[in-house]
C-alpha cells in the first residue's frame, strides 16, 4: 500500500517517478501480485491515468488488463476497472483537458488514429471479444455499463470486423438484445446506441435483431418516453428503427406483417396549440416522418411499397398525417417532411390518391388541400424547400392516376371551368405565366405530369383558350406556350429566365410525344418551326446549350410522331429543313447536350426533386425518361430515306390490322370464357340441386324401411294372438276372443289404410319430382356442359325411381298376401263361431251376438275385397307409370348423344381457332422484329391492351364528367 501511496501521488523524500515509470510499475504489480486487494488498487491507479497517459496505459497495460478480465472474473469489481481503463484508452470520447494550441491542433488526428490501433490490438484475439459478451451477459451494474459502452467503441472503431466477431459468436447478438429490458434506464440506453453501432450495414445483424423482437421493444420504449414529446432516448430508438428498416426488405416485410404500423399512428396526434415546439420535439417528429418515408420509399420493391401504403390508410395514419398537413403552428421543416412523406404515401396507390384528393383546408370556405398547396407552390414568397416539396406531392398525386390527371385538366376546360373559386388548372396557368420563373418552371412541370402517358388529356388540352388581353381574341394554351417561349428573352423575370424556356420546352415536348394531334397543332403555326431551326443552328453559350438540345428534342418530335396531315411540314420536308439550315451531324450533336449535361444526370437518380439552390432546379425527373426514351429513335428517324418511311408506314399498317384480327379473336376468346363461367355456374346449381333431390330420396326408402319392420312386428304379433286363441277350448271365452279378435283386425285395418294412403301420397310426390326432373333437363338443352351434367343426374333419378317403384310393387304383393291371410282367419273364426252354437244351450243372447258377429264379418269382408281390388288398379297405374319413366330415359339418352357430339364439333372449331391466333402470332413477331430493325418502337401485345382499357377508362371518365 505503501507503494500505491507514492505512485498516487503521496508525500515521498525522493524524486519523483514519471508518469511511464508509474505506469510500469501499476502494471507489474498488477501482473505479480498474489493478493486480490493490491491487484485491484493497481488497476484503479491504472484508470485514474488511463485518460492523461492514454497512450502510455494503452501499450503497457492493455495486455494485462486483458488478463485480468480472464482470471479475476469472481470480483466485480476489479473487472469494472478494468473495463473502465479499456474503454478510456481506445474511446475517443476524450473529457476536455487543458492543451496547448499546437497540441490541440493535432489532437483529433492523434486520437482517430489512437482508438483504431488500440481497438485493432483488442480485436486481432477474437476470444476477447467472446469475453466481452460473456462478460455484459453479467447483472452487475459495475460490470455491465462499462461493458457495454467498451463494446460501444470498439464498433465505432473497427465496426465492420467486431460485427463479424459478434456475428459468429455463438447467441452472440441475442446476448446483446437482452441490455434492452434491462430495468436500469442507464444500461438500456446505453444498449440501444450500443445495437445503432452493430446494425450499420449490415443486414444479416439487421435480420436477427428484427427476429429477436426488437420493433416490439423499442416501441414500447417509445411509447413510454412519450412518443414525440419524449427526450434523447425516443431519438436513439427511432435511428435504430432507420438502421433496421432502411434498404432492407426482409425487415420492412416483417414490420409490417407485424401490425407494428399501426403503432406509429399516435406518433402524429398534435394538438389544436402548436406553438413553442422544443428543438427534441423537431428533431423526433422529423425521424418519425423519416421512418414512414423508409417503409414506402420509392426505390423499395413496388409490391412492399403498395402493401405498406394501404397499411397506412386503413389504420389511419394517412388521414394523421394530413391533419399536420393541414393544421397551423406547426414548424417549416416539420411542414415540408410531412409534405414529403405525404407525397411518397399516396405515390401511385390510387385508393389514397383519391383520399388525398378528398381532403379539405380547414378554410371559409373550404378549399380543397391540393389547391391550397399549389398556392404556395406558385407564391415566391415560400421557402424554397417547401415549393419543391408541393411539386413533388403534385407529382406523386398524379403518378399513375388517370383520374387525378382527368380531374385537373377537366378545370382548365372551358365547359367546367368555375369562375366562384379558384381552381388547381386556374393556378397552374397564372403560375406559367408569372414573371417568376420558379414558378414558371414549376407550374409547367406540375401540367406536364397531368399529362403524362395520357394521349386523351393531351388532346383535351388542346382545346384550352386563355384571354390574354381585353379586346384580343382568346388563344389556346399550346399557343401561348410557344408565344411565351419565342419571346422570352423581351419578358423581364426574377431569376434565371433559361429555367423558364427549359420549363415550357419539357412541357411542350411532353405534350407532343405520342400525340400526333398536338404535333398537327403545333407545326400549324408557321413560325413555330422557324424558331426551333434557329435556335439549334445559333452558337450560344453553355447556359444556351440546353436550351438548344431541348429545341432539338422538340422538333425531333415534330418529326417522329408527324402523321404527315400538313403538306408543307410533312415528315420528308422537315428534314430537308434540318439538313439545309443546320445539318444532321450538328442536330445530333445539340439533341445530345441534354443527356451530357450534369444537373440531367442528378435528376435521374431519384423522383423526388431535391436541389441545392433554384438555378440548379432545370430537369424533372420523370422527363429524364421521356429523353432516354426518345434520343435513339429521333436520331435514327432523322437518317430515315423517304422509302424507308414509306416502308416502316406499311409495316405499322400491317401490324394494325393484325393487332384488329387479335383483338376480335381475343374478344372472341373473351365471350367464350364468360360462356364457360355461367356454365360452370349453372353445373353448380344442378349438382346442389340434385343432391338435395338424392337427400329426400334416401330419407324416403329410410322411411319406407320402417314401415316394413312395423309391418312384419305386426305380423309377429298377430301370429303368437293366434295360436293362443286356438289353445283354448271353451265356447263362452271363445266367443269371448272372437270379439276381441274382430277389434284388433279392424284397428290393423285401419292401419294398413294409413299407411296406404301414406305410400299413395309418396308416390304423387315422386311422380312431381320426375315432373320436374324432365322440365328442367328441357330447360338446359341449350348448353353443352350443364345439359350432360344434367342428363346424368336425370338418368340417376330414374333408375332410382324405378328401384322405388319395384320395393312398392313388393310392399303392394305383401299387402295383398296379407289380406288374404285376414280372410282365412275370418273364415275360421266364422267356422269356430257356427260351432259354438250347439253348446250354448239355447241362449239367446249368444245367439244375438253370433249373427252380429257374422253381418259385422261379411261386411269386413267385403271392404277387404274392395281394397284388395283398388290395390290391383294402382298396381297397374304403377305399371304404365314405370314404362313411361323408361321411355323418358331412352329419349334423355339420345340428347345426350347428340350433345356430345355438338361438344365435339366446338372443341374442334376452337383447336382450329387457336391454330389461327399461333400463325398470327408468328408473323405479328416477324412484322416486329422488321419494324425492330427499321429502328421504330414496337409495343408489346399486353402495353397495347393496358392502353386500350385506360382510354376505355378515361372515355368513361369523360362521360361522367359531362
């Protein structure tokens, strides 16, 4: 201790050791000593200089440190130290102390390169880094926290390596997991920036930590800090979450499967007063919006995207985030990432654009929010983040929505135009006119996407008229694009007036592409065409370059679609015009300044438009495409001879009436399946039916059974009644049974009628149920299909019909064997009674009851025989029924031959049929691959068909609107 003592810095007679000196002697105490307590005051000595002499610490002690985490893993708190001298020789975390200014100078070099060598030492044994998982697997707080924050800086340090350490350690990232539920708020924050550093890039770690429950951890941490409201910690969780989610498929497939979608929609509950937000506040909702932009990027898989927006709308976070939208108080950059987010979540998912389209201003009177927005799109005073924002949510609107795109062109036509409140087409027409050209630009890229991939609205478009002036007739709106583009440089604008010309250049050359109407339009006016010829021939300078490849684009596009209706600028004189006035090889070279031009090639990385300043704001994204599109054709349709024209004509007249032929046999093709459907149904209906009829069938013969077994009962009863009436011999109580015989004959009479009444009322109903049987086999003569279906199942029906008539003949003989039996035991009881009569010794109240008896036995009699002989009749009406039933069946039995046969006769015309569609099929190929190589674009069957059905779709649109 005494030791300790001078190297603490005690009171000693000699000089002073030197911090190395100390140093090396801590470390050798540390590496000799036999007891657990100067080890421990060793390594404390050591901590205290680890952050003056952190390099000193570092080469000397690092190894013995190390060893101590090894051997003394029973004393917590020796091992605290250690962790903590460790995490202060390789942190770069270093508290302020006082430098000198060259010092300080090269202090944040010397530092990187400290920590990355120390943690390069550290790492280069993989065991200690196992030993540092063992080792934060420990409850201890004195063990754990510097464990934890040890890791920390080795993953800043050298994250990449430690990742795949930790990655082939065995549970190695769930050890990790389990600092999250951690009760020690200190130790759980500390894991969560600890799990920031592991998961950067890489998506394996990202994988095991989504699948050990993290999404459902960190959101309830959310939730319990506070949501947005919450401090530093709801900060950390949201960048994990980013880390999580960000460009992984896998984990924004399980987040979502997870219904953890629904849990981010309090995030967005603001209140009425939004004022004073603190600066957390932002900075927490900002990477709330950022998370939902990370689920419905554009750049994710097109199926993961659709999914999580319609996630988005039906648990409401859509309408929350239009509520902040729309609300007042909230913060600018608050306002412009909601904006964004708003606009990726409704981007192509038509059933939240047609929400988003309902969604009112909270304004007197209320105006819808898109109008709202292109309000502050087209005012100069906005910030300029926030005008590119309302762009993008413009474009997105109308991205793959026809509806969208028809609802706002229909406010620029003059049969719906409200003249009450302004409308988006009304804002979009001041705001390309205005003498700001950011406004210009925006407004002319926001009308291009009403267009776009839509030649029905760029037809409509063209019966735009504008009032210019009072007294001047009105001019349409293609007009006065190229009025405006011809005369820009007379027009005094605020800023930049090439953007204005690059605005109305994209917009004219989206409008035109595919739309040979607007071509026939736009070569109509005769200084059109002049203007572009000398604006490519001129020598400009660079600002003037992409104005002149864009004028070459234009009038390539004249060119290309050109349907040669205008005899003076038909296909062949445009480029004579071309290689007079400025030469083919110059017109390539000045149509290929666009696609060269740097600020193109950043508009085509992403859709959403993102610049650094205004003058940088030039290309729209979904324009890159249109040029991509159109530079190859145009070039090559430019070296096209006349004959080759004429040709490539023929080929796409050919390939017209062929795609007509594949239509009708398609169409053809079409009706048959809906043919086919209603027949299926219609088999489905019979077969329900038939087992119904088969159902009822079995539940009668079940009964019929059991009144067989009642019968025979009867019989067993009636004979064992008998042979006890023949063993007694006495007359009076034979006269006695007599009379009780006589009760229970007519009660089984009166049974046996029922009965027959029974069976006669279930023979009508099966003589109905054949009744039917033929009518609706009749009915269903005219398909193929249900008509065999049909006739089997009749064909069933009788042959059961038949069983059941056979078991009622049998039933009929048994009846009729059992009266006859009756009769005889009549005769005999007759017989038995005339016998009596002797012994009665005159008695005349006997002899009374014996003539009874006998009037009341012919007369039983005589009701049998009369019964007997109904039973015969219906025994031959059952007859003449069967034989009508088979007759019935043989006539069923010829429709269906003949029906098969028809079938037959189909199948064969339509095996003929698809041979015909293969043929055209192959020269359909053969004619496009010749157009293929004439270098004209060919769509394909499917392109062709889906632009079919969307003008099917926009002329009913059209309709609705008239």
């Amino acid at each position: 201790m005494n030791f300790l003592r001078g190297v603490m810095g005690g009171p000693s007679a000699g000089p002073q050791p030197s911090g190395a000196e100390t140093i090396q002697k801590l470390c050798d105490r540390v590496a000799s000593s036999t007891l657990l307590d100067d080890r421990r005051d060793a390594v404390r000595a050591l901590k205290s200089l680890s952050k003056k002499y952190r390099l000193e610490v570092g080469i000397q002690a690092m190894e013995h440190l190390i060893h101590v985490l090894q051997t003394d893993r029973s004393d917590s708190e020796i091992i605290g130290y250690a962790l903590d001298t460790l995490y202060n020789v390789i942190s770069n975390d270093l508290e302020e102390e006082e430098q000198d200014d060259s010092e300080e100078e090269n202090l944040p070099k010397q530092v990187d390169n400290l920590g990355s060598q120390f943690t390069e030492i550290f790492i280069k044994q993989q065991e200690n880094v196992t030993l540092l998982l063992t080792l934060v697997e420990e409850f201890d707080f004195h063990v754990r926290w510097p464990g934890v924050k040890l890791l920390t800086s080795l993953l800043k340090q050298q994250g990449p390596q430690v990742q795949q350490i930790i990655l082939v350690s065995p549970m190695g990232v769930s050890r990790l997991m389990d600092l999250l539920a951690d009760s020690r708020e200190v130790i759980r924050n500390d894991g969560v920036l600890l799990l920031q550093q592991l998961t950067k890039s890489n998506a394996a770690i990202q994988k095991i930590v989504a699948f050990e429950n993290a999404f459902e951890r960190l959101l309830d941490i959310i939730t319990e800090e506070g949501n947005s409201d919450g401090g530093i910690v709801v900060e950390d969780c949201l960048l994990l979450l980013q880390n999580l989610l960000k460009n992984n498929n896998s984990n924004q497939n399980f987040f979502k499967e997870g219904s953890y979608i629904q849990r981010m929609k309090p995030w967005f509950e603001v209140g009425d007063d939004n004022c004073g937000w603190s600066a957390q506040k932002v900075t927490n909702l900002h990477l709330m919006l950022q998370l939902v932009r990370v689920l419905v990027s554009p750049t994710n898989p097109p199926g993961a995207t659709s999914s999580c927006q319609k996630a988005m709308f039906h648990c409401g976070l859509l309408q929350q985030l239009c509520t902040i939208l729309m609300a007042t108080g909230v913060p600018a950059d608050i306002l412009t990432e909601t904006i964004n987010t708003v606009s990726e979540v409704i981007r192509g998912c038509q059933m939240n654009q047609d929400y988003f389209a309902s969604v009112n201003a909270p304004s007197n009177p209320p105006r819808p929010a898109i109008v709202v927005l292109l309000m502050s799109m087209v005012n100069e005073r906005q910030p300029f983040v926030l005008r590119c924002a309302v762009l993008y949510c413009f474009q997105c609107f109308l991205y793959k929505n026809q509806k969208g795109q028809g609802e706002i062109v229909s406010t620029l036509l003059p049969s719906t135009i409200d003249g009450s409140s302004v409308s988006a087409g009304q804002l979009l027409c001041g705001g390309l006119f205005s003498t700001d050209s950011l406004s210009n630009w925006c407004a002319a890229v926001a009308l291009a996407h009403a267009l776009q991939e839509n030649p029905t609205l760029k037809e409509q478009l063209l019966r735009v008229q504008l009032a210019t002036s009072i007294g001047n007739p009105p001019v349409s709106l293609l007009q006065q694009c190229t009025n405006i583009l011809s005369q820009g440089d007379k027009i005094d604008r605020r800023g930049s007036k090439v953007q204005t010309r690059v605005g109305l250049l994209m917009l004219l050359c989206t409008w035109l592409s595919n739309c040979s109407i607007a071509v026939t339009h736009f070569l109509h006016n005769p200084a059109n065409v002049p203007f572009l010829t000398g604006q490519i021939a001129e020598n400009l300078g660079e600002e003037e370059q992409l104005v002149q490849g864009l004028c070459a684009l234009l009038l390539g596009i004249s060119i290309y679609y050109n349907d040669n209706s205008l005899e003076n600028y038909r296909k062949e004189k445009l480029k004579q015009l071309i290689e007079k006035r400025i030469g083919r090889e110059n017109f390539i070279e000045k149509l290929g300044f666009i696609s060269k031009h740097e600020l193109y090639s950043r508009a085509a990385q992403k859709p959403q438009p993102s610049f650094s300043s205004p003058d940088h704001m030039m290309f729209d994204h979904e324009f890159t495409k249109l040029v991509k599109e159109l530079e190859g054709v145009i070039s090559k349709a430019i070296y096209k001879s006349s004959e080759e024209d004429k040709k490539e004509e023929e080929v796409k007249k050919t390939l017209e009436q062929h795609d007509n032929i594949v239509t009708h046999y398609k169409k053809v093709i079409r009706e048959q399946d809906q043919e086919l459907e209603e027949l299926k149904q219609r088999i489905n209906t019979l077969t329900s039916q038939n087992e119904q009829l088969q159902a009822t069938v079995t539940q009668q013969v079940s009964q019929i059974q059991q009144h067989k077994d009642q019968y025979n009962l009867l019989k067993v009863q009636l004979g064992k009644d008998t042979q006890h009436h023949n063993s007694h011999s006495d007359t009076f109580q034979m006269n006695g049974i007599q009379v009780e015989e006589v009760s229970k004959l007519k009660e089984e009479l009166e049974e046996w009628k029922n009965k027959h009444e029974l069976l006669q009322v279930q023979l009508r109903e099966k003589d109905s149920m054949i009744e039917k049987l033929k009518s609706s086999q009749l009915e269903m003569g005219t398909t193929e299909q249900s008509s065999q279906t049909s006739k089997s199942g009749g064909l069933e029906h009788n042959s059961e019909l038949q069983k059941e008539l056979e078991m009622l003949r049998s039933q009929t003989q048994l009846q009729s064997a059992e009266i006859s039996k009756l009769q005889m035991e009549n005769q005999k009881l007759q017989v038995m009674n005339t016998a009596a009569d002797p012994m009665s010794g005159g008695s005349g109240a006997t002899a009374v009851n014996s003539s009874e008896l006998e009037g009341r036995l012919q007369q039983e009699i005589r009701e049998l025989k009369s019964e007997v002989k109904a039973l015969s009749e219906e025994k031959e009406s059952l007859k003449q029924h069967l034989d009508s039933s088979s007759s019935t069946v043989a006539i069923l039995q010829d429709e269906k031959s003949k029906l098969q046969q028809e079938v037959a006769e189909s199948k064969k015309e339509q095996d003929d049929l698809l041979v015909l569609l293969a043929d055209q099929d192959q020269k359909l190929s053969a004619l496009k691959i010749k157009l293929k190589d004439l270098g004209v674009p060919v769509e394909d069957e499917d392109d062709i068909e889906s632009g079919d059905q969307a003008d099917e779709d926009e002329d009913g649109d059209e309709e609705e609107q008239d």
